[in-house]
C-alpha cells in the first residue's frame, strides 16, 4: 500500500497479536474492517467504515490495543480514529480514562478507501453509493466481499468470471458495482460496462431488429471489465444466451474481467444452454446470505451515518430484531421511521416506529405459503415440532419428513435451495436437492408416498388460505 511509513510495521504487529486471540467469527465481523491509514511520533491513525463500527471497535478492542501497543512499543502509542471516508476530522476516542490511550480501530486491512480513489468522472451506468467503504461486512458476505475486493485490485487474472448469488436484497448489485467503481477509479483507461440483463437482452434484440448486431459486438467484445446483473433473466432466452456465449469468450481469451450476479446457484438456472452454464461455473462462484443481527444492526448504523440521520437505539435495535429477511427490506423500514420522525418533527420511540412498521413486520401471515407453515404441517403430520426438521439430527424418522418438507416448499414456492436450506438449520442448497430429488426418486417406485404428499399439500393450502 502506498501509505506505508514506519509506524506500519509496529500496527501490523499489535494487529497480528489481537487477531490470535480472536475467534474466526470477530476477525470476520470486526477486524477484517480495520484499516491501516498512516502514523507518525507517536500516533497511529486507523480508519473504520462508520462511526458505528469505530465505537464498537474500542467498546471490544480498545484497551486490548493499548496494551499490545504499549508492550510492543515500549511506550504509549496514540490512537485516532476516522471512518473511512475520510471526511470527519480525525477524533480521538478515549476508551476510559486514561489520557494516553486512545484507541484504535479499524480495519478493512484491504478494504480501499476513498483514499485511493482518484477524482474521475462518476461512471456512468454506476451507483456512487455502490462502493466497498459502504459495504458493511459480516460472516454473511466477508467471503464474497474479499473475493470482490481482489478482483478489483487484480481484474481478469485470478477470479474469472466472478458469479454473486443469492436472494433479493442481499447485496449482489451493491458489491458487483463496489467492484466496477473501484476498478472505473484506480484503472487508468479501463472500461467498464455495468449492465442488468434484461437491458443486454433488449440491446440484443434490438441489434438484430436494426441490423446493427455489430456494434453491439463491438461494444460487448471490447470491454475491459463487464458487469452482467441478474443474469437468471437469460433462462428461456436462446438467441441472447448464444450471443452471451460468445461474448463470453472473446472476454475470457483477453483476460477481461466478468462479474456475473444471479439469484440462485447457477446448478438450479433452467433452460439456459449447457455450454453458457458451465462457463458460469467456471471462476469463482461465491453466495451472499442474509445477514445476523449483529451484522443488520452495523449495517443499519452505516445507512443512518450515511444520511446523517439518527434514531435512538433501541428503535435501530428493534428493526434490526424484526426485519431480517434482507437488507431492501432493512433500509426501507429505517426509511419509513425517519420520514416519520422528520415529518412529525419528534423523536421515535420503539412503540411510533412498532406501528409504523406494522405492515412490514407482519409479512409473514398466516394467510401465506412460508416454509414455516410448511414446516409445521409437515412436522404435525409425523409426530415432530418443526425445530426437529431444523435440527442436525438424521436418523430415518427425522429425515424423511425433513425431505418431504423440502420436496413439498419447492413444489409449491419460489424459494431456492439456498434459501431453503436456511430455514433447515442451515444447510447448504446441494443437501436440499439432494433431499428433493430422494422424493422424486421415491414417488416413482412407491405409490404411497404420492397420496401422503398430496394430502399435506392440501393441508397446507387449506390453512394458508384460512
Ligand atoms: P440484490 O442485488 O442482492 O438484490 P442490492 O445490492 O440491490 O441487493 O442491495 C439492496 C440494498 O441493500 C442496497 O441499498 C444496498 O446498498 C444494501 N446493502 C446490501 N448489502 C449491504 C451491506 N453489506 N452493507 C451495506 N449495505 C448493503
Ligand atoms: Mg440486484
């Protein structure tokens, strides 16, 4: 990194030190958001993606810093503080008391911080606020997170193609386009192109209409890196996946980079020619899954430091408890209690922003498919409480009607294997088909199955409609 200067060397070390006495989960959670920014005499400065995130840094590390720091150095090091943007002047945070110890934070050891980024154009098919400062990173994404971070740092070498998958929400654009700014900003003549699908499929369709199907190649085929959203859009869509294809390749051969998003594996994408698949597969395929609590609330911090907003923290705690489906979801609840509170001109409390998320908060009704009134029919029917269907155990009384649950959610709902797997306890998406095709299997060769799942069909539908 360019900023290096002497006081790194004594920070990688104090860093070294804590991360060995951290579990897998807080280097994830935390300190993989740490970030080195510079140091002189006696002072290191460290930044963080949010105010949030620094807090939470010396509520848990600060005196453990202090002391490795001290012990290391031989002498008190200063530590300051800044969220990553770069914009707040440094604060030095005192954890207690003592004067010399200010604290540290911070992270993204690798994340890029607007530091880095020169003062180019706004790209521009690219969200601004799509980048990696704004990316909070939890067990659920740290994975695809890193993996974007070094294809941004290394386009079209390693990682190639680059596929994001999972359900709505989850961040799959944000981080797709958090990689074309970084590269559109630290690349000097790199071109990207960010695309959805169907604006590639509606510029497909109408090269050929006009005639012009060569500029469109040209476009496509000359791209340093491209950016390909959402691409289960391409099932059923032949001509535009063999154009795809060769697209494909030209890139591939150039070692251009390519970043695809789909919602779910791309094992589970049907109708899209086999050849385009397994390119899809090819690279490095990573999923993002919904995020814990403690990963919503950071998440919900940075969208409210981000708008300058506040709200108290026990309401941010209790959207943080009740929307957990994904992180669209999140920012919209947290959008509709600070216009509230905006508009009224007052403070919200738990119980204004209680019945202002009413609707929200009660998605799951009764009256609806979820795989949790599955579960619960299913679980009824075999003598067994759903959280023995989640549970890790696998003797053959608990497996069976865990399958068919299975069997039954993919009949009858969107859901994909990943996140049905989720709901299991979290299982990976290959057990969930596995456990589907088992059913399968077994309904062609035993014919007392198929009344048994058809009456808990009609079960389920009866009281989801209730
Ligand atoms: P997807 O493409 O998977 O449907 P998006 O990338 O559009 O989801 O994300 C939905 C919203 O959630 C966006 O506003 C995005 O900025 C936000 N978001 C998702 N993941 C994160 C994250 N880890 N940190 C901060 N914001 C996030
Ligand atoms: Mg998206």
């Amino acid at each position: 990194m360019a900023y290096k200067d002497e006081l790194f060397d004594l920070w990688s070390e104090t860093f070294m030190n804590l991360k060995q006495s951290c579990s897998e989960h807080e280097k994830d959670m935390w300190l993989s958001l740490i970030a080195y920014h510079s140091g002189d005499d006696n002072r290191i400065i460290l930044n963080l993606p949010s105010q949030f995130h620094i807090d939470q840094i010396i509520k848990r590390y600060g005196n453990q810093i202090e002391e490795i720091l001290l012990s290391l150095a031989g002498k008190p090091i200063l530590v300051e503080y800044r969220t990553a943007k770069g914009e707040t002047p440094p604060v030095s945070k005192k954890p207690e008391k003592d004067e010399k110890n200010q604290n540290i934070q911070n992270m993204p050891t690798d994340f890029p911080s607007s530091l880095n980024i020169k003062n180019k154009e706004k790209h521009p098919q690219l969200r601004e606020d799509y980048n990696f400062d704004d990316f909070v990173v939890g067990e659920n994404n740290s994975f695809a997170a890193n993996a974007a971070l070094a294809i941004s740092k290394n386009p079209g070498t390693n990682y190639n193609p680059f596929l994001i998958y999972g359900g709505v929400g989850l961040g799959k654009t944000h981080l797709m386009q958090a990689i074309g700014n970084s590269i559109y900003q630290n690349f000097e003549n790199t071109s990207v192109i960010y695309a959805p699908t169907e604006t590639f499929i509606n510029e497909f369709t109408y090269a050929i209409r006009t005639k012009t199907t060569q500029q469109f190649k040209n476009k496509y085929r000359n791209v340093d890196v491209l950016l390909l959203d959402d691409i289960h859009y391409l099932e059923d869509k032949t001509g535009t996946q063999e154009e795809l294809f060769h697209t494909f390749n030209a890139l591939y051969d150039a070692n251009k980079q390519m970043v695809f998003t789909c919602d779910r594996p791309v094992t589970e994408l049907k109708n899209i020619v086999p050849r385009l698949k397994s390119r899809f597969a090819r690279g490095l395929n990573v999923d993002l899954q919904p995020p814990n609590f403690e990963t919503r609330l950071a998440i919900l911090n940075q969208k409210l430091d981000q708008k300058n907003a506040h709200i108290p923290l026990d309401v941010v705690e209790f959207i943080a408890q009740n929307i957990t489906t994904n992180i669209r979801d999140m920012e919209a609840a947290l959008l509709k209690v600070t216009a509230y509170a905006e508009l009224v001109g007052k403070d919200v409390t738990v119980e204004i922003a209680q019945q202002q998320l009413k609707q929200i908060i009660s998605i799951p009704l009764p009256g609806r498919l979820t795989i949790s009134l599955i579960q619960k029919v299913v679980a009824g029917y075999f003598n067994f409480t759903p959280n023995d269907l989640k549970g890790r155990k696998r003797t053959k009384a608990i497996s069976f009607p865990r399958q068919i649950s299975m069997y039954i959610i993919r009949e009858l709902t969107d859901y994909s294997t990943t996140e049905i797997g989720l709901e299991f306890g979290g299982r990976d998406h290959t057990t969930v088909m596995h456990s589907v095709q088992k059913i399968e299997d077994q309904l062609k060769t035993d014919s007392t199955l198929e009344p048994i799942i058809q009456k808990l069909i009609n079960e389920i539908q009866e009281q989801a409609h209730e």
